[in-house]
C-alpha cells in the first residue's frame, strides 16, 4: 500500500469501542466511497467482534480500496489474478518481522487487515438486489470473521461461519445474504 504522505489517501482517527474493547482505524486507501462509510464499517466490525469475542482489547484496520488495489493484493498474496470483494489478512499469519515479541508486550493485540473493493462491492449489490450498505455491512463481517479464525473452506466450516454471519446481521437489522439465489 502506499505511504501516509500519498495523495488521495486518508486515515481516519483510531476509535476504541468502550464496549467491545475493539479499537478501529479505517484507512482511505482508494475509490469513490461515501461519507458515512467509516461509521457503516466500524459498526459492523464492532458488532461481530463483540458477537465472537466480548469485551477483549485488540485493534484492527480496515481498508477502503477499489479494484485495482484489491486486484494488485489478490495476485500478490493469493496468487489469483482480479479483484474480490473482501480480503482479509490476520496477524497470525503475516510473515515474522524480526521484531522481537516483548517490543509489543504493552499493546492490544492487532487482529490483522480487511480490505474491501468498492466497485466490486458495488456491482455484486446490484446484482444481488441488495443496498451497497447492506454487502457493504456483510462483507466487513465476514472478513472481521476471518481475522478471528472463521472459515468456509470445507461445508461444515462454512455453514458455521454464514450461521455465524446471519446472526450478527440480523442483529444489525440486515436480512440473511445467503437466502435464495443471490448468495455471496
């Protein structure tokens, strides 16, 4: 990604949850989107981090891009050409710094990154007749719930993990992504 000083990006301030624990930043990093989306992202991230794991400390970042970011990530770390929607990258498993671990021993441990594609997202609303805030909404839950170690690699895993997912969207007052043909 690019620096700080890079035009046409934008950081937001970080915001800790009193209630979750969670501290959110959400970079502009690319595309068009709307204001309001930093408050859509971190409701939806807050909600299922508190939904998996409580009241916890940690920090996470969430990154508004477009295709062509998204693109460049996909190719770069999972070897697939072309944007998706939502990538998720979680600390875990980001390579070894070299930095030794007490350096972090007073902080909140850091979930990882979600980034997300903005025409991507657009298009897959669309299609699926849903409101951009609406897969926008979805679409940060789920890759929050990556960054906590969910998945849907094999059926059961994924049943769980959209079971997961339609509870804290219905929460939120979003109706199920997953019902009828318009699954994600």
């Amino acid at each position: 990604m690019s620096d700080a000083s890079s035009p046409g990006r934008k950081r937001s301030e970080k915001c800790r949850s009193p209630v979750s624990g969670l501290e959110i930043e959400v970079l502009r990093e690319a595309g068009e989107w709307e204001s309001g989306t930093e408050e859509t992202v971190r409701r939806a991230a807050e909600h299922a981090y508190v939904v998996t794991r409580g009241g916890e400390p940690a920090e996470l970042c969430i990154v508004l891009g477009d295709d062509a970011l998204v693109a460049r990530l996909n190719k770069a770390y999972r070897g697939k050409d072309g944007p998706t929607n939502v990538l998720s990258f979680p600390a875990a498993e980001m390579p070894d710094t070299g930095v030794p671990e007490q350096a972090f021993g007073d902080e909140q441990p850091l979930l990882g990154d979600v980034v997300l594609a903005r025409e991507t997202i657009e298009r897959e609303a669309g299609a699926q007749s849903k409101s951009f805030a609406d897969h926008l909404t979805h679409l940060t839950v789920h890759g929050v719930l990556h960054l906590l170690g969910h998945d849907h690699i094999d059926d059961p895993d994924a049943e769980e993990m959209e079971a997961l997912e339609r509870d804290i969207l219905e929460d939120l007052g979003i109706a199920d992504p997953y019902s009828g043909d318009a699954a994600d």
